[in-house]
C-alpha cells in the first residue's frame, strides 16, 4: 500500500456573492491541512475556467480535470438553494468522469434552516453515485450557517464543529484509503487484471447509436437464432 498522502481536495460549491458556506468550506481546509498525512487544497467553483455553452468532457477544465484525477477523495461543501443544489455545481462535476471512479467523497450541507442542508445531501446522493464516487455514511451539517460565525469568518462553537470534523474525517480517511489500494492493488476480471468500471464502460446504447458500431462495447451483442443478425439490446 502507498505510504504518499492522501490528497482529499474541499469544493466550495457555489459561485454566489455574499456566500456563507465559504467560511465553512476555508474552515475545513484549515482544519484537515493540520491532519498527518492528507494533503488538501481549496477549489472554488466560482474561479474555473469552464464555459456554460456546452457541458460534459468537451468543455474540460485541464487544471481541475487533473486535480481530480490525483485526488484520492473529496469533500463538497453545498449550500442548499430550495432544496437543491446549485446548478454550476452540478455543470462544473460533469466535465469529469473517469477522473472520479472508486473514489470517496464526503459531503457537507450548508444551510440558512436549521436542518444544515439535510435535503441537499440528498438529492446530491444520487449525482455521486452515478460520477462513480463512493459516499460516506457520515456528513457533516452546518445549519441557521449565518449564526456561527463572527464578522472575521471565525467559527464561534469550534470545540462542537472539531468534533464532528475528527468523524466525518475518520471515515473518509477510511475509505479513501480502502479505495485507493483497490484502485492499484485489486485484480479483477476473467484475466485477472486491475480494471476498474469507468464510466466510459457502463451501458449506453443512444451515444452507441450516435457513435456507430465501433462503440458497441457500450451495449450487448445478440444473435438471432433465426437469422443469425447481431443485434443490441442493454446490458442489465
């Protein structure tokens, strides 16, 4: 198993003025940066250079591609706007894909109620499950968000705050190290290689269409027993 840090990267996940969620999201990066062996920086969604005239891989950012790529998990720090999450958000993950797979991820809602963006978390479950992140079972919940802290953007409560943080982190410090040794170490498959399930694999037959038969390794291949026709239906 690799002795490297682990480099769990916070996204701050709106780009909107007056955001209190960003207090929360530097607090994080404060607090893990002090944690032995994990490496972490701040990305803020507000300052990618990604266009919002087209979406998914075409419209990449390299410097967040790759950062997601060496990442070995995430934690998003999410306000909860009607609860949901912000659009730019949901943009700004789909750019990557493979980048993702078998990686951990730990969410953190944000919120004005007192509820700490419970209802964000979960629509968010989903949108991970389908990016190929494994969520942790523990979030970390910052409710009635523009109380706890001072006009300088220090937590007022931080003993209660550290607490939960220590939680959260142990958790995914777990997972993102579990995942990483089966990310290298795993064999799996009929050869026995180390394969992983990219996104890129899973069944699609309407980019298969699109694409032509060259990309039928998206779809199943059938024969008839009457003509003998390959034909395709979807896997599963």
């Amino acid at each position: 198993m690799s002795d490297a840090p682990l480099f769990i990267p916070v996204i701050l996940g709106t780009p909107r003025q007056g955001r209190q969620s960003e207090y929360v999201a530097k607090w994080i990066v404060e607090q893990i940066g002090q944690w032995n062996n994990i490496e972490t920086e701040l990305i803020d969604i507000r300052t990618l250079s990604i266009p919002i005239n087209d979406a998914g891989e075409s419209i990449k950012d390299p410097q967040f591609s790759a950062t997601m790529e060496r990442s070995d998990g995430l934690i998003i720090v999410v306000p909860e706007y009607n609860h949901g999450y912000p659009g730019l958000l949901k943009h700004d993950l789909d750019t990557c894909l493979k980048e993702y797979i078998h990686k951990a991820v730990g969410l953190c809602g944000v919120s004005a109620g007192p509820f700490g963006g419970t209802r964000v978390i979960q629509n968010l479950l989903p949108v991970m499950r389908e990016l190929g992140l494994m969520t942790i079972f523990y979030d970390l919940n910052f409710g009635s968000v523009q109380d706890l802290f001072d006009e300088s953007g220090k937590l007022k409560d931080e003993a209660t705050y550290v607490r939960r943080l220590e939680r959260f982190m142990d958790e995914l410090v777990w997972m993102a190290t579990v995942l990483r040794f089966g990310r290298t170490s795993v064999s799996v498959g009929k050869k026995g290689e180390t394969t992983m399930n990219f996104h890129a694999n899973k069944p699609c037959p309407e980019i298969a269409a699109r694409m032509g038969m060259d990309a039928m390794d998206t779809v199943m291949q059938v024969s008839c027993s009457e003509t003998g026709k390959i034909e395709t239906s979807v896997e599963g």
